[in-house]
C-alpha cells in the first residue's frame, strides 16, 4: 500500500492509487426530502431525490468559522426538563428510602 505524501494538498486513496479528492461543494436537489441518511451528517442521493446540481458561486473559505447551530432556548428547555426529571427520580427514591425505614421501625 502506497503512503500518501503530506504535503496539504487533498489526496484520497483509491485502490492502491492516489487521486485528487474532490472539494466539498453545495448542492441541490428537486426532491431533497428523499435524501437517505447516511449517519455523522451525511446525505446520498436517490432516485427519488433527483441529480445533485452544483451551486458555482459556492467557495471554501480557508480559516473562516463556522457559525453555531445550536438553538441555544431549545438546549436550555430540554436541560430544565432533565433537570426535573432528575429530582422527581431522586424524590421517588428518597420516600422509598423513607417507607423502608418506616417499615424497619414498625418491625421493631
């Protein structure tokens, strides 16, 4: 197997060859709802979703940060809700503590 060289130039590996891999673009599609799910965010098209058509006025801008895209209200209500789903599960288990020993003492 052929090691590739580092030199910051996009390389892939394909077959024991190396090729120039081809820069991430922005496309779109007639039907984007029938892309399949490929998993870490990945998207293939189908029959269904049409040919990917290539946006040309699309660049890679070394250096530039990607803005959040977190909905930060969102995070924070479902943490809140967590948050309280955690104490109702430690009171539940508090009074069961409480009803055990409730029931040693009356054993006694």
């Amino acid at each position: 197997m052929d090691r590739a060289k580092t030199d910051y130039t996009d390389m892939a590996e394909t077959e024991n060859m190396l090729t120039q891999a081809e820069l991430p673009g922005v496309f779109t599609f007639i039907n984007p709802a029938a892309l399949t799910r490929d998993g870490n965010g990945r998207l293939s098209a189908t029959g269904a979703s049409g040919e990917a058509v290539a946006d040309p006025n699309a660049k890679v801008i070394s250096g530039a940060l990607e803005g959040s895209n977190v909905d930060i209200a969102r995070e924070l209500t479902d943490l809140l809700s967590a948050q309280r789903g955690f104490e109702l599960s430690a009171k539940v288990i508090q009074t069961a503590d409480e009803l055990e020993n409730i029931a040693n003492n009356l054993r006694s």
